[in-house]
C-alpha cells in the first residue's frame, strides 16, 4: 500500500523566472508563488491499497506530474510523508525504487538497443540478472505480446509497439506500486487501449496503481479511486462514485468542473474540455 | 555502474556520428587528408619544378653569356617578342599576366664593363611572383650562379687572390655556431609544439558528442528520467558516464596516434619518406606511452567539463552553444605553451593543460624532467577531480535536472 501525506514540494526561483515573476506581479496573483519560491504542490494526500487503481486528476499545472515525481523518487519533498509498505520512501529512496514502476507518456527507451536489450539493461539495473532476467523478460513479453519485435531498435518501433516495450521496462523487476503519468496523452486509440487494459489487469492484484490522466472515460473504467489536485492541494480523494456524487449524480466531467477552484482562472479550454469528455 | 557503462558504450558505438567522430575521423578521414595534402603539394612542386618556362630578355647583346646559360637549360624557352628592347616594366608586365611568356629578364647595358671593372651586374628578373609554388627565380639562379662562380674564379686569379682571402675581405670576423642541440631535440622544438594542440583537440572532439548524447541528449528524449529512478545512486550515474566520455576522447587520440603510426610505417616502407625514417628512429614506442599517459587527466578535465555543460543545458541547442566557449578556454592555456619563453618549470608544471603542452613538448625533445611529470600528473588529476566533483553536485541537483 501506498499512503501520501501532507506531501508539498517548493522550487526556487532561478534568475531569470525572477525577473519574469516581477514583470507579472501585478496582473496576476498566484496562491502558489511567493518572493522566491514556487510551491508547486502544497497540500496532497492520498493512499492507494494493493490491488486498486487510484486516479490522480487535476487541470493543467494542479501538481500532478510534481507529485508523482516525488513518488518516484525523482524528487526530493519539502516536507510530508510517502509510505510505501511501512517504509517511508524519502528516507530510503534507493532501497525504494525496486519497490516502484514509472511510466510516463514523455519518458521512452533507448533508441539504438533493441526491445530486449532495453528491458535486460533496466532489470539488470535492478539487480537481477541470468537465466532469472531472461525467463522474467519472455514471460512479460508473452503477456503483452512484444516477441514478434523484441530484436528490432527501439527507433524503429510504432508508438503502440514502443509503449508496449516501456511498460515491460517498467514492470520488470515486479514493482508494488505502479506510478503511470499521463501514460495515453498522445497515443492512437488502439495504443492507448492497450494501456488502460495493461492498468486494468493489475486490479485484484497485490500492486497498487496511480494513473493520472486528463482523459475521463479512462478513469471511469479502471479506476477504483480518484484524487483530484488544484493549485497543488488535494480537493478530493474517494471512490468514483463518491466523486461522480460531487457533480449532482452525472457525469464525472461536472464533477470535475465542480471540484476545480470554480475561479474564472480555470475556465477550461476547449481542447481541455474535450481531453476531459475523452474526445481528444 | 559498469551495467551503465556498458550500455553507454554499446549505444555509442552503434551510432553512425559516433562513429564517424570517433574512429572513422582519426584512423582513415585525417589520415586521408593529411596524405592528400601532401601529395597534392608534392605533385605542384614537382610541376614547378618541370614546367617549361617560357622568357624573353632585353638587352640580349649585352650579356651574352647568360643568353646561352639560359638556352642550356632545360625545359627554358626563350621566345622572340616585337620591339623587345622597347617594352617597358608594365608592357612586360601585361605580357607576363597574359600568359606570353613567364618572366622577361633585364639585361644592364653596362653589364659586361661592369663586369670588367670587377664592379655588380644586376639583372632584372620580371616574374609573378604570387603563386607560391613557382620555381622561377630558383631555377633562373641556378643558371646564373654558374656563370657567378665561373667569373669570380677568373676575377680572384685576376687579383691573385685566394678563396679564404676572399672570406676575410668579405667577412673578416666569422661567427660559427655550433648547435648544441641533438637532432631529436632539434625536430622535437619543431613538431612538440604542434602535437599537443593536435591531440587536445582530438580528445575535445571525440568526447564532444557522447557528452551531448549522454548528458542533455538523455534528457531531451526522456530517457534520464527513467535512468534515475532505477536503484543507482546518482553518482555512480554520473561517474559511469564520465567514464564513457573520457574513454571516448581517449580512445579517438589512441586510434589517431595508432593510426598514424600504421599509416607512417606505411609510407615508410612504401615511399621510402626520409623525415619519417628519423622521426622513427628518434622517438620511442616508451615516448608515445608517456603522451598517452600525460594526455590521460587531459581527457579527464575534458569528460567532466563537457559533462557538466551538457547535464546542465535545457536541450541540444543550449548545450551547443556552450561547447564554442568550451573549446575556446581550452584552447588558450594550449597556446601559452608556444608562447616564446614559456618553459616548463615549477611555476608551468601546476597550470593546467599548458603544463601538458609543455611536458608532451619535452617528452618529443627527449628533455623531460621525470620528476616534473609527477608534478604535472597530480595537478592536471587534481583539476580533473573537481570538475568532476562538481559535476555530480550539478547532478544531484533537481534545479539541474529538472531544468526547464
């Protein structure tokens, strides 16, 4: 199990970003910023039990892809607590990582090694090796279908076979907790279903996922969970009922809507509206 | 760290700009140019040499003697102009621009008086001189000095004077100088400061793109991300591609040294290059392991520094635009080392890469001092063990990493 709390992560302005900073000042007011520093996350918590889906929404720029880099590892918190297990992750970030898997629709394999020698060389990183590795490696590849390229370089791969081939990386050393950041933005229908169908086997099971999207309809038939984060504070975690209930019993687009600080700084953009109602 | 070290490699060497920059640059791209350079100029000189010089001479009658020394030689044709004795500087000039003839020759009038009073005969050699590969005043001396040495032999008989005689006239002090310098020294002083400005700047260039690959290459395709959440520590990420660098660099320097020397052995054997013979036999398979090992550290500084500019940078664009710099304040402690009076003492042997330089100078002359070698080694090691440390700083930083 994975249970956040009180989780915030400041950033210091650089030189630059300071300067651009003051020229603003005046037009806009950001709860976020202050003198020197971005409290890009101020306030999330959230726990996520083996074996469920939790999903991490929240408009552009909420914290999402800052607060799961904290779960990563990849970041260090500036204060709050990551549990994974009993053992708290900030403390031990090393030892945690073979605890963890992290997928993200930005992150991609070594283009000039093959399928196989990628996912070897990630599990190999991940202290196992020999015939262990090797039989670990057929048996993902079987399960998601990636033996028909496993030789071919990770150039020369389709977007779907390239997803396909990241998701073993990422599950190659049997991960607790699955961290997936917008895993589907970009990808073909077909791609992208392959993905959600990939988090959907891991429910029942003794690994616990966080996926966070902007796409609604995905959330809607894999998640067990929702968080929603605005301006770096969660404004709701619970079960997808509980949070289709926060929107009047409709969809979870209102709810959505609703829960977002109803400001006029989150009039959503068409493009947003329609990656919400899973158009895009 | 050696898994990373691996990959690294493995990626690299399956990358064409790799290995274009790496191995086919050094061993058969320089190699080439370098051996076309010196045949192209070898076939202009020896052009030079043979072509057939086309002249005309003004005053013909007044020194006869070089008219016929000059119709002895060969590949010499004089040609018969119009109004010769009339033209002047600029006609002869238009003449030799258009291609008429290759140079005109001005006899003096007074040429054979001159001559009989034992008083200086100058004649006017009209040529372009322009082209750096023409032979035409050398080929035109060498067909006067024989009437020189033919008619000051009659004047010092004349004079009943001998050869030393005339050297006391003309120079009654002489200063001889003796060249304490042994012909290893002497070629080392020559080609030393050349070769260090050379192997840096292979190291710089070689080590250049695995740097930008490993460092905001890894950054821009979304692979370094990934690399730190596997459970290595950030300095044994670091470290492993400062290794892949830095062997890299080395390795471009080792396979244009071994190159070279294949390709010399080449030469020597097969067209019989005399200067190659006693580079060979002057400086010692033991000398060109102390290069390498002096350019050692060298490679290091060059890793770490490359490292940091491209771990630092947003994208390629940025980390491009800070390797021109990076080359440029590599190159100026280089330069020191050809500078006049530069030697390497106790002073120079703590600068870094001047001090390299100048060892590597020394080393080629034979005059190393081996204590001084240890001095060089620590400092240039020191250098290259801060930069590396503050590379792993710029490493664990997530400002650094995370920059955008």
């Amino acid at each position: 199990m994975i249970e956040v709390q009180n989780l915030a992560k400041s950033f210091q302005y650089d030189k630059v970003a300071l300067k651009e900073k003051k020229k603003k000042a005046q037009v806009e007011v950001d709860p976020r910023e202050d003198e020197r520093q971005f409290h890009a996350v101020r306030n999330v918590h959230f726990k996520c039990e083996p074996g469920k889906v939790l999903g991490l929404l929240g408009p552009n720029g909420a914290g999402k892809t800052t607060t799961l880099r904290m779960l990563s590892t990849a970041l260090t918190p500036t204060k709050g607590t990551i549990v994974i297990d009993g053992q708290n992750v900030i403390d031990k970030p090393l030892l945690m990582r073979k605890q963890i898997g992290f997928l993200s629709g930005k992150t991609s394999l070594y283009r000039r090694l093959t399928v196989r020698e990628n996912v070897r060389y990630f599990g190999k990183l991940h202290g196992m090796s020999g015939p262990q590795l090797e039989d670990k490696i057929d048996k993902i590849f079987d399960l998601l279908n990636i033996h028909l390229f496993e030789n071919k370089k990770a150039e020369d791969l389709s977007t779907g076979m390239g997803q396909r081939a990241n998701i073993a990386r990422t599950v190659i050393h049997d991960p607790k907790v699955l961290i997936l950041d917008e895993p589907t933005t970009g990808l073909d229908v077909i791609s992208a279903k392959t993905i959600v169908d990939f988090i959907d086997s891991y429910r029942g099971s003794d690994v616990s996922v966080i996926f966070s999207t902007h796409h609604l309809h995905e959330v809607e038939s894999v998640c067990d969970h929702v968080t929603l984060i605005d301006k770096g504070i969660t404004q709701f975690s619970g079960t997808v009922d509980e949070f289709r209930a926060k929107g009047g019993g409709k969809d979870l687009y209102s709810s959505f809507l609703a829960l977002v600080s109803s400001g006029e700084e989150h009039q959503t953009p068409a493009k947003q509206q329609k990656e919400l109602m899973g158009e895009v | 760290m050696w898994e990373i070290y691996k990959k690294e490699f493995l990626e690299l060497v399956r990358d064409r700009r790799t290995l274009i920059f790496a191995i086919l640059l050094p061993t058969i791209i320089m190699p080439a140019i370098f051996g076309g350079v010196i045949f192209v100029a070898d076939k202009v000189n020896k052009k030079a040499q043979n072509e057939e010089l086309t002249y005309i001479i003004q005053n013909a009658d007044a020194m006869p003697d070089i008219v016929k020394e000059l119709e002895k030689q060969d590949k010499f044709k004089h040609m018969s102009v119009d109004d010769i004795d009339t033209l002047t500087a600029d006609d002869i000039k238009a003449k030799v621009q258009s291609g008429e003839f290759k140079f005109a020759l001005i006899l003096p009038k007074q040429g054979l008086s001159n001559l009989a009073q034992g008083k200086q005969a100058t004649v006017e050699l009209h040529f372009n001189n322009a082209s750096v590969t023409n032979k035409i005043y050398q080929r035109v001396k060498s067909a006067i000095d024989v009437l020189n040495e033919k008619h000051q032999g009659q004047l010092l008989a004349k004079f009943n004077i001998s050869k030393d005689q005339l050297s006391g006239l003309m120079n009654p002090i002489d200063i001889k100088r003796v060249n304490t310098a042994d012909n290893r020294e002497d070629i080392g002083e020559k080609i030393g400061g050349l070769l260090p400005y050379v192997l840096m700047i292979l190291i710089l260039t070689g080590a250049m793109y695995p740097a930008l690959d490993l460092g905001v290459g890894e950054k821009e395709r979304g692979t370094l991300e990934t690399l730190l959440l596997t459970p290595v520590s950030r300095t044994q990420i670091v470290l492993s591609k400062f290794l892949v660098i830095f062997s890299t660099g080395f390795l471009t320097v080792f396979l244009t040294l071994a190159s070279l020397v294949i390709w010399s052995l080449i030469a020597l054997n097969v067209l019989a290059i005399g200067v190659l013979d006693k580079l060979t036999q002057i400086i010692a398979l033991s000398d060109v392991l102390l290069v390498f090992l002096m350019l050692a550290p060298v490679a290091a500084i060059f890793a770490s520094l490359l490292l940091c500019a491209s771990i630092y940078a947003k994208n390629f664009k940025e980390a491009q635009n800070y390797m021109s710099p990076i080359m440029m304040f590599s190159f100026i402690p280089i330069i020191f080392s050809i500078l006049p009076g530069v030697q390497l003492d106790n002073t120079w042997a703590w600068v870094p890469l001047t001090n390299v330089a100048l060892a590597i100078k020394e080393i080629v002359k034979g005059t190393i001092d081996y204590g001084m070698m240890g001095i060089i080694f620590l400092s240039t090691t020191i250098m290259a063990g801060i930069l590396l440390y503050f590379c792993n700083l710029w490493f664990n930083r997530e400002s650094v990493l995370f920059r955008s």
